[in-house]
C-alpha cells in the first residue's frame, strides 16, 4: 500500500511478523471498521499470577488492536500468586474493554484462589461453573534452608553487613524466631489487603460466610455474594450473547490472520 501523506495515517506495528503498515485514521471510522462486529474477546488466565502473565496478556492486547469486542470474558484458573500483578492485569483489560464500551464479565474455571479472586471480583459480572473450587484468602512461604549441607561440604558461609536487620531468612544458618514473626505479619498483611480489596469490589459481600473457610464451593459463594451466577461462559453466550464469535486472544495465529485480513481489506 502506497503512503503519501504519513502524518494522515497511525503507525501500527504487528507482532506476527514485525511489519509496520500506515492506515489512514479515517478509514478506521468508517464501515470497514466495523468488519468485526458480533466478535468478543476471551482471556484465559491459566496458572500463577505474576509478571509473566501480566506482559503475555500486555502482548496479546497489542494484537487486539482494530477489535472493538461487544464483550470481553476472563476465564480463570489459578491457585493466585501477587496482589500486584492481578492488579496490572484487572487495569490492562479495563483499559482495552472500556476503548469500546464493552462489559467485562469473568468466570471462574477449575480453582481460582488468594489473588486470583481479585481478578474475579473485578468483573461487571461475576461466574462460576458448578464444578469451581474458590477461596484460600491466605498467603504462605517456603523456606529451604542449606545450613546442613555446606557443614558437610567443609564450607563456611557468612554474611559481612551494616544493620542488625540487614540480614533476614538467611539459608545458610538456623531460622530465627524473629524472622518467622516477620513473614508472618508480611503474610497475615497481604491477607488483610486481599479481604479489604474483595470487599470493594463486592460490596454485598458477606465476609462472615467466606474467610475462615478453606474452599468454598460455587452454591456458598452465590449466597454470599462472590460471584452473580453460576453458569459457564458457553452457557452465558447461547443465553444471551447468540451469535457472537469469541476470539481467544492468547491464540497469536488467529489474531494474527484476523489483523492481516483487515489491513488488505482497508488497502
């Protein structure tokens, strides 16, 4: 496609292939850009929340980019992870759906867990199927410690350091007490934030129901006010979303081909 005028067009660079196209702004407003109606977008969280899974989905947006979806769905699976990472993730989609005024709906799969349940709560509307497990609103910590080993190696290891708190869980020597009433309070902090969080979100929460239970299965959840339905997302496009196309935006190829598709039909 032949530019003349680049400062008409809006430089986009695909990630398939690292080609950069110019498309003319206008065209994007006209009725060629509406060549993926009826077209929603599904995200699935799968594992553990962390930096890892906030870029892949940061990435997978980028392809998203002439996809105006009429819902955007977060199928969830994961035994948690960080608080901060569920937060970036909750403000990455929320950004890319409100571009287009679409309602963001999650769903909970198999097991959706501590931080995990943030990204739950944070949907417009929130389900589960019959057969979720949610819940474990706490936080533990694992501790190897090498103390043994290198005694048996012959190895002396220290520390040289300033501060009497410089030093903290140190593998190589004894746990100290002091250090397990610090991960505690870390913990039982981020246990708190969790509750207070969920709490905003879902303000009809009845926390008295939920926070000394392990699990929580789908039923307790509905009467407490986690979640709105219990129903999956296929059961919730054939009730209410008929025809439209869910996209799953992880799959690379296939947004890939859908993007390349929509430049020859605007060139």
């Amino acid at each position: 496609m032949k530019v003349r005028n680049q400062k008409q067009y809006k430089k986009i660079q695909f990630i398939s292939n690292n080609t950069i196209c110019w498309i003319n702004q206008n065209q994007l407003l006209s009725q060629d850009s509406n060549i993926y109606e009826d077209r929603g977008i599904k995200f699935q969280l799968q594992g553990r929340i962390d930096q890892k899974l906030a870029q892949q989905l940061q990435q997978a947006i980028k392809r998203l980019y002439f996809i105006k979806p009429e819902l955007v769905a977060i199928e969830i699976n994961s035994e948690g992870g960080s608080q901060a990472q569920a937060k970036a993730i909750i403000q990455s989609i929320y950004s890319y759906a409100d571009k287009s005024y679409a309602p963001v709906y999650t769903f909970a799969d198999q097991i959706v867990f501590n931080s995990a349940l943030l990204i739950l709560a944070s949907g417009n509307k929130v389900f589960s199927s019959k057969y979720s497990f949610l819940g474990d609103f706490g936080y533990s910590s694992r501790r190897q410690g090498y103390k043994q080993f290198i005694e048996n190696l012959g190895i002396d290891f220290k520390y040289i350091h300033s501060g009497e708190q410089k030093v903290k869980l140190n593998n190589f020597e004894d746990l100290k007490e002091k250090d397990v009433k610090w991960i505690n309070e870390i913990l039982v902090h981020r246990e708190q934030q969790l509750k207070s969080q969920l709490q905003i979100r879902r303000p009809k929460l009845q926390i008295e129901q939920l926070w000394d239970r392990p699990m929580i299965n789908p039923d307790d959840a509905l009467k407490a006010g986690l979640i709105d339905h219990i129903q999956t997302l296929n059961e919730q496009l054939e009730e209410r979303y008929h025809g439209v196309k869910i996209q799953d935006a992880f799959k690379k190829d296939n947004m890939d081909k859908l993007n390349e598709f929509l430049i020859k039909k605007l060139a």
